[in-house]
C-alpha cells in the first residue's frame, strides 16, 4: 500500500513540477514518501500534524508535535531516509493547548 502512496505521489509530483527536471521531482517525492512513511510508521509521535516538502534533497518540515524531544525524534528519522541531503525545520513544539487538556471541575 505503501508503495502506490508513493507511486502516487511520484506521479502527481512530476507532472505539477514544470520548471524543475523529471529526475529531480521523482527523486524528492520518493524522498517525501519515504520520510511520511517513517513518520507514520513511529508510535512515539504523531506524524500527521507534520508536513514535509521536498525540495532538491531537501527536506522542510512544519506542523507541530508535542514536546522538544518528539521534534528531536523527527528529525532524526527524516535525516535517516536515504536521500535526504539537509532538513530545515520549522516545527512548533509545545505540550497540548489548553482546550486538549482536560478540565476540572
């Protein structure tokens, strides 16, 4: 399954992606696919409130995560996907907001 994700995405990619070379597009939506993957597929952090875009190997994160250590952890999974040439990060870390947390009464 995930492999058509990412067949998926490669497609999708190398059409909208006019200006830049066909190699390069397929090669950073394979890197963006396989860092989705990695993120999804780690129970210590949410992965889907982190949003990645690649560019020339190059890896931009944003979104939030819970703590400094899940951004940490993120990090260090995106820079272990075969590719990745540099990861630029702009992700808010913070406990949960004050209307996730419980109430008391």
């Amino acid at each position: 399954m995930a492999l058509r994700i990412a067949y998926a995405l490669v497609l999708l990619v190398s059409i909208a992606a006019c200006s830049r070379t066909i190699d390069t597009t397929i090669e950073d939506a394979t890197i963006t696919a396989g860092v989705k993957t990695a993120l999804l597929n780690d129970t210590a952090i949410d992965g889907t409130r982190v949003h990645v875009r690649t560019e020339a190997g190059v890896v931009h994160l944003s979104g939030e995560v819970g703590s400094q250590q899940e951004a940490e952890r993120v990090l260090m999974l995106v820079r272990g996907v075969a590719g990745v040439r540099d990861v630029q990060s702009s992700l808010a870390a913070g406990e949960a907001s004050t209307s996730d947390r419980p109430r008391n009464p």
